[in-house]
C-alpha cells in the first residue's frame, strides 16, 4: 500500500542528507524505515518527510557524531563502533597541539596532526635509503600516525627544553595510558603497544620512526632560515646530538642530515658551537 508520508526509497549508500547537515555513505540497510513503523523487509530503510527526519534501522542504538539512529548491531558491536568513534573525535584535538617549528611557507606554527601526516609519508617515499629493508611500512606508518596522540593530554615538550623533558616520560605514560582506554580492548593493547615499541627504539621499525621524527624537524628548521632554532639560541652540538639516531636507520640520511646541519651553520641559520 502506497504510504503518502513516505518520500521516497534509495540505497542507503546513495542517501544524501536525510537529517539535517548529515550525510550517509555508509554500508546501512539498503531501505530507510521511518520511526515506529515496520516493513516486511527488516534490512529497509526510508527516507521519510518532515523536519525532525530521523534513520530508524532494526534494532538497538547507534550513536555517530550526535545523530541517533535504531541499528541491528548487537549491543557488543554498537558499544564497540561508540567507542572507536569516540576516540577518533578526541584524536581531532591533535590539530591544536602546536610545535615549535614553523610551516615553510606561511610560517605558522605547525600541529601535531600536521607532524605526522608529514611523518608517514616520509616513511612511505624514503623507505629506499633504510639500511634494514626487512621493516614492515604498515607497522612504522601506524606508530608514526598515533606516536603523538599523548600529546593531547601531555603537551607537546620542546626536545631542547631541559626543564620539560625531566617529567616528559611521567606526564606522556599516563597520557597514552588515558588515550587508548578510551578504544576497545583490543585495540587498545595493540596501539599502545606500538607506542611504547616507538618510545623504546629497539626494533627496525621503531628505529625507522624515531629517525624521521627527528629528521622532519630538520627539513623545516633548514626551510625556514633556522627559524625554532634562532629563536630557542639552538646551538650545531644540541642538533646534533638530537638527530645522531637517524644513523641507526639509516646511514645515507645521517649523511644528508649533516649536510644539512653544516649548511645551516654555513648560512648562518645555527650557531656553530
């Protein structure tokens, strides 16, 4: 029988806008049902008149970025989805963490989330220059995508602050231990794993992440006529002594990071002591 308060019926993965600034491209049943009603299809879904439109699918509750909606995940799986969909609107509080290095062209002050989306594509186009070849990318590009997410919580502390790096271990340990509960158990177990993996720098992979780490900051310090540098008076044998564990990655970009460092002294960007 024809329904005069249904609008009309599309897949879910076409559905544009059937609630106000929302828009599905999600795996949803494939036909919109309107609250309180049923059809002989459980897997439908429909989009439906007026401005308090609402999705209704099966059974329980999902909760996605404030907007309801009635699913037929059990209990465990909405619970779990929650959860992860959770963690991810905390990790975009990343954005506003600011470092002391600067952007080469408007010379703001770039973010965390900017660092390591930096970061993983670095290890993606410099893999080639790795000493060990026998490094899983996959595993490195997830300890450089999560490796500050502590600094929500902790901060981001300056690697030539010598006050703040004293509590630094403290501060960021309960950090991640805070982040990561936040996911479901198993993927809390395996993120914070390879935090503390990247921390500890004794596998390949973590060596590979650790060396462009220090590496990035390089690129843009020398980019930016020694800019963080200049203005912390950073001195040749602090930037030395901080990027060295490039070499155990690899040698060919130890050797280009100390080009780099003796032209910035040559250019006069550091002070050469």
């Amino acid at each position: 029988m024809h329904n005069p308060a249904i609008h009309r019926v599309r897949p879910a993965y076409a559905l544009h806008k059937c609630a106000s600034i929302f828009r599905a491209h999600t795996l949803l049943p494939k036909i919109l049902i309107r609250r309180g009603e049923r059809s002989e299809a459980n897997h439908s879904v429909v989009c439906c008149k007026g401005p308090n439109r609402r999705l209704q699918v099966g059974l329980g509750r999902l909760r996605l970025f404030g907007l309801e909606a009635k699913t037929r995940l059990t209990d465990a799986s909405s619970e779990r989805l929650s959860r992860q969909i959770d963690f991810l609107v905390l990790a975009d509080q990343l954005k506003e963490v600011l470092r002391q290095t600067v952007l080469t062209r408007t010379r703001r002050q770039e973010n965390d989330a900017e660092h390591s989306w930096h970061l993983a594509l670095m290890s993606l186009v410099l893999f080639e220059h790795l000493d060990d070849k026998d490094v899983s990318l996959l595993k490195v590009m997830k300890m450089l995508l999560i490796h500050d997410l502590v600094e929500i919580f902790a901060g981001d502390t300056f690697c030539y602050d010598v006050e703040g790096v004293k509590d630094q271990v403290k501060r960021e340990n309960g950090a991640a231990d805070k982040v990561f509960a936040i996911l479901p158990s198993d993927q809390a177990k395996e993120l914070h794993a390879l935090w503390d993996e990247f921390v500890e720098m004794k596998t390949a992979e973590a060596r590979y992440a650790a060396a462009l780490d220090r590496l990035q900051p390089l690129l843009l310090n020398y980019n930016t006529e020694g800019h963080a540098w200049r203005v912390h008076g950073i001195k040749k044998s602090q930037v030395l002594q901080r990027n060295k564990h490039v070499e155990k990655a690899s040698k060919r970009l130890w050797a280009y990071a100390k080009g780099l460092i003796d032209n910035s002294v040559a250019k006069g960007y550091l002070d050469d002591s």
